[in-house]
C-alpha cells in the first residue's frame, strides 16, 4: 500500500487547487481580452439570481457554455485550457430594466466543427439555459465569423437565383397556405392549388403539420398539386410552384419524398423546422443538388423565441437557418395575427437579407458581421394579413418577400380566384405607385391607391370592403430594448 | 387568355406615362435598363430578342422610350418588355422586369400530358401560335 491521501502531492497553484472557485477567476471573464476575427461572439441577455453579481453569472455562461464544470478539475491542465476557454468580456445592464444584463462572450473558432450546426448549438445552447445560478437566459445575437460561416453551404438557391428560375423581378412574391389545414382529400386540394395560382399567386403552400395523413397521403397530395400548378401556368404563361411539404418521421423518408417531388416536375419543396438542424442542413445539401428551392416553416420556434427574458431571440435563429442553407424562413409580417414588433421585424430581414451587417442597436443586430457571401434567405411574411395592407406591406417588407396571404385569398366570398386577384391587383397598383414617386405609406393615400383599384376590379373591391376593419393590435413580447415603437394597423 | 408575365399584368396595360415613371425609377436606383421582344412567350424562355445591348448609365428617361419605340416599330409583332439590372455585390441581377406590349389576341398556351407508368404524368407546356406559325409570323 502507498501512503495515505495526506502524504501525496497535490497541485499547489491556486487556480487548480480542487474544489469549487467562482468561474470569473477560474478565467471565463475577461474584461481586457481583445476579440480575435475568427472568434465566435455571443450576446446574452442574463438575469441573475437574486445575490448573484452579473459578472460572475456571465463568466459561468461563459463556461458551461464552453469547458467548464462546476468544480475544477486537473485534467484542465492537459490541454491549452486558456485557449478553449470561452471568455465573457464586456457586461452592461439592459436599459430599462434592473435585473438584466447584457453578456458579451468570445468562443474560439476551434471549439467548433466545421460545418455542424448541431455541434454549434450543443455548445452554445447546449446545457447552460438550464443553470440554476441564473434565473433566465436568452442568446440575443451572435457574430458568425467569415472563417467559420465558410465551411457552412448557406442557401441551396438564394433570392437572386430563385428570382431567375421564376422569372419574377422587382416586386413581392405572392403565396397562400391551403387551408384548411387538415382533412382535404387529394383531389380537393388541388382544386384550391388550381384555383390560388389561376387568379394570380406565384406560390401554394402545405402548412407545417400537412404530411401524410389518413385523410391524405403525401404522393396523392404531390400528384393532385403538379396537376394544379402545371393547368395554371399554362392559363397564364408564368411559372407557379406550391411548396411541397416533405417533413416526415425519418430523413430517408423526407429525402424519398424530395426525390418524387423533383421526378414529377415540382419547383420547390418544403420542410419544417422541428426536423432538427442536422436534418435541415442535409435537406439543404440535398435542394442544392437538386436544383429545387427549399421553403422552411418555422414550426415550433415560438416556444422559445417568442419570451424577452428567456429563450432564443428569433434573430439569431434566422443566422442559423440561413447558414444551413434554406432558401425562405417565415420571418413575420408587422401587421399580422403573429407576433412581431417592426423594429425587430426589419432587424429578421436584415439579417436575412443584406450581404453584410452593421450594428444597429433597435432593430437588436449587436454585431458586425460578413455574410461571406452565403446567398440571402428569401422571408416569408404569412399570417392574418390582407390585400387591404398592401401599402403597410410595401413599406415594411421591401421588394425582397413572399406575401402569403391564406384566409386572405381562400376566405375571398367569391372564391379562391378571386381572392388570388384581389392580392395581385393589391400589390401591382401598390408597386406601381411606389415606382411613380407616390407617398403610398401615408393613411391618407395607400387605401385610396387601393380603392380607386378596386372601383376597376370588382375582386378586389369586395375584399377590401370585407376586410376593411380587420387588424391586430396588441403589444409586441419582444421588442426593441433601445426603442419602443407601436405597430401601426389600419 | 393574358399573359401574366412581368410586374404589371393584372392591372391595365402601362400608360406612356407610367412607363415612364418606372424607367425613372430605375434610373434613380442606378440601373442598367434594355428593351426585349418575344414572339415565343413560353414561361421558360429565358432569353428574349434583345432590342440592342442594355442602356447603361441612362440620365434620361427619353432614352429608353425612344429605343422602345423603335422596337415596337421594328420588331415582329409579340411582346416586348422592360428589364433593369442591378449590377451592385449581392445582386447582379435582375432587378425590374415588365411588359410594355403585347399582341391584341393572345391564343395562349395549352397544357400536354403524357401519361406513364402508374400515375405519373409528363406535363409539356405548349403554345398555340408557336404550333401554328413560324418565327416572326406568329401574331401577325
């Protein structure tokens, strides 16, 4: 026997001596470190426990989100333990608030698998949103360095290049959802295809949970749509799609029904976003292969992005999805039924759309960041809007989206056509004005562009009397902490 | 049936005016501009006539009105439209794209399916004066 605990040796320094250290001296705060370019940064929005200083809570976020545990442990020292170590350096309080504290943290580029979503967020989502020496967490933002963005594919097709294949330019897409949602047969729904894309829609849409049901099985619904797309681009001349929703319950089968998707003809398909990040990326690897567009919905991203205080900042899922490739992201509509403040809004498209960003504090972007030239996300505005907003529409989205307007094409008293015209006329009359120079975002003269439309289209019209007082107004969850502002409605 | 291509083809077709504004329009956003013509307007004809090489760093819109002028004078009777380019990082596209004439009659397309193995069928879109006429005589 050798001798007792008491007689050996053990680690004298004073960082490694064991047992448990605050991890803001066990070097997870660093207030001088200077950020390397290929750092990864994250911004987090912190609420200490009540007692708990907000530098040693942003140092532990910093560690559990990178190699720390909560007691120190030797085998540290058989690694180049300061470079793995995630650095919190700058923390600032929430303005507005008095328990909340922004945390900058720096993760080296190493930490990281190259091309991995899943292996990005382990980390950084990993473990640390359930730390009990904090009482909520949110990830804000993040910068994406150009050298790791790089190893990512980013959108299989792109705006620029979806535009070309559609041979659309210059003015908003225009979409539906089949609704309703569940229980149509095959056949019946692609009667509402038809009939969408005949009165002047671009794209149909599955909803997120259409997969393949009882009522329906996926190729009946795959078959009836091509019928439905293909009638209706030979009645008007333009290419059509309707984004055929692949989700399943294994990736092999999602990948089956891509495949059958592109054999009949199909421009685009679609999956969700509960498929899981692995998933998406081999979806959007698959797409690109394929020459097909890949549509996201973003099932399920409320659950955590929706809360101030806790959880994702949609924001930030936008980055991620457009690093592993889709090529539209639903993103918010400002004046719809679902959530969305217009600062935050504009902050989603930016992100989605723009080749670089700027910081730019109320629309919530924190950093700096070179797109590395990743083609740009096509989002998806979808949600109780109607063609009567066409002007708010306009003003807040761009030129760069794909109004999606469900009950406000198939609610349409005069059926689904006319409802598919009312929007078409809505947005070419609204484009029209803008291009002429007209104050079109004004109360006073959008809706008049639209009623003196409306006098020359009955379709639209009746739409815009029906829906004329419709609006949603309720105070955004998340919103701007640099700026309030109130969605306007009409 | 109407062809629905472009930007503008629910509402009634462009004024001289309107064509105008949005020429102007492109202008003030820098784009390139040129004039295309068709007398075959399948959905996947990407590649119009060109009515010369597009117009870069148009000043005035004149230009381009006299140049569509010309070739609605010239050109055999079709369609003709309006593109502008963006040649900024990030787009190098496409950036306008609008129909500026069309034929009084327009047959349209007709939808051909060939029928394969279970329930797969080949869609063939298809034009009616394409069928009919050769090049140049097609809606004369």
């Amino acid at each position: 026997m050798s001798g007792t605990v008491t007689e050996r040796t053990r680690l004298k320094s004073e960082r490694y001596e064991s047992g448990v250290i605050p991890y803001a001296k066990m070097g997870y705060w660093d207030s001088k470190y200077s950020v390397k370019e290929t750092d990864i940064l994250a911004l987090f929005r912190v609420t200490p426990q009540p007692g708990v200083d907000p530098v040693e809570a942003a140092a532990a976020v910093a560690g559990e989100s990178s190699t720390a545990t909560w007691t120190v442990v030797w085998t540290d020292l058989l690694t180049a333990c300061d470079r793995y170590r995630a650095k919190a350096y700058r923390v600032d309080p929430v303005p507005n608030s008095t328990d909340q504290y922004f945390a900058f943290i720096a993760y080296e580029c190493d930490l990281f698998e190259e091309g991995s979503l899943a292996n990005l967020t382990a980390s950084i989502i990993g473990n640390v949103f359930g730390f009990k020496a904090i009482s909520a967490l949110r990830l804000e933002d993040m910068r994406i360095p150009i050298a790791y963005l790089k190893t990512f594919q980013g959108p299989a097709t792109g705006i620029i290049v979806e535009r070309e294949r559609l041979d659309k330019y210059g003015a908003p897409l225009l979409g539906a959802t089949v609704k309703p949602k569940l229980g149509l047969s095959g056949k019946n729904y692609g009667r509402v295809v038809f009939e969408g894309l005949r009165g002047g829609l671009d794209f149909l849409k599955d909803d997120e949970n259409i997969n393949s049901q009882p009522f329906m099985r996926w190729r009946e619904r795959f078959l009836y749509c091509m019928e439905g797309i293909n009638r209706a681009a030979a009645a008007t001349g333009e290419i059509k799609g309707s984004y055929l929703n692949m989700t399943a319950g294994t990736m092999d089968e999602c990948i089956k029904r891509g495949d059958y998707a592109k054999q009949i003809g199909s421009v685009i398909t679609m999956i969700d976003l509960v498929l899981g990040y692995t998933a998406i990326q081999t979806a959007a690897i698959w797409a690109r292969e394929n020459d097909m567009i890949l549509h996201l919905h973003r099932a399920g991203n409320s659950t955590y992005a929706r809360q101030k205080n806790h959880g994702i900042n949609f924001r930030v899922i936008c980055k991620w999805m457009r690093m592993s490739g889709v090529d539209h992201i639903h993103a918010g509509t400002v004046v719809g039924k679902l959530e969305g403040d217009p600062l935050m809004i504009k902050g989603f498209y930016d992100v989605l759309r723009l080749t670089d960003l700027e910081i730019n504090l109320p629309f919530g972007i924190f950093f700096d960041m070179d797109w590395a030239s990743l083609r740009k996300c096509l989002p998806v505005a979808s949600g109780g809007i109607h063609c009567g907003q066409m002007h708010q529409l306009l003003h807040y989205l761009g030129d760069d989206v794909i109004l999606q307007f469900g009950g406000g094409t198939i609610g349409h008293p005069d059926g689904i056509q006319s409802g598919a015209t009312a929007n078409r006329v809505a947005l070419e009359c609204m484009v029209l004005a803008r291009n002429s120079g007209a104050d079109y975002f004004n109360p006073e003269v959008g809706p008049k562009i639209l009623a003196d439309a409306g006098r020359m289209c009955g379709p639209l019209q009746t739409a815009l009397d029906l829906w004329k007082d419709i609006s949603f107004n309720y105070v955004s969850t998340d919103t701007s902490d640099f700026s309030e502002t109130a969605t306007a409605n009409v | 049936m109407r062809l629905t291509q472009g930007m503008y083809s629910f509402i009634p077709d462009l004024t001289d005016a309107q064509i105008e504004a949005n020429i102007n329009y492109a202008i003030g956003k820098g784009y390139a501009m040129n004039v295309e013509w068709t007398d075959d307007p399948h959905p996947r004809n990407s590649y119009w006539d060109l009515w010369g090489l597009p117009l870069f760093d148009v000043k005035d819109a004149a230009t381009v009105m006299y140049e569509l002028k010309q070739a609605k004078k010239y050109t055999a009777q079709g369609y003709i439209r309006i593109n502008a380019f963006d040649a900024s990082y990030g787009v190098e596209s496409c950036a306008m794209s609008f129909i500026v004439g069309r034929p009084d009659d327009e047959p349209g397309f007709y939808l051909e399916r060939q029928e394969g193995a279970g329930r797969f069928i080949h869609y063939t879109i298809k034009s009616y004066c394409v069928q009919m006429y050769r090049e140049g005589q097609r809606y004369a």
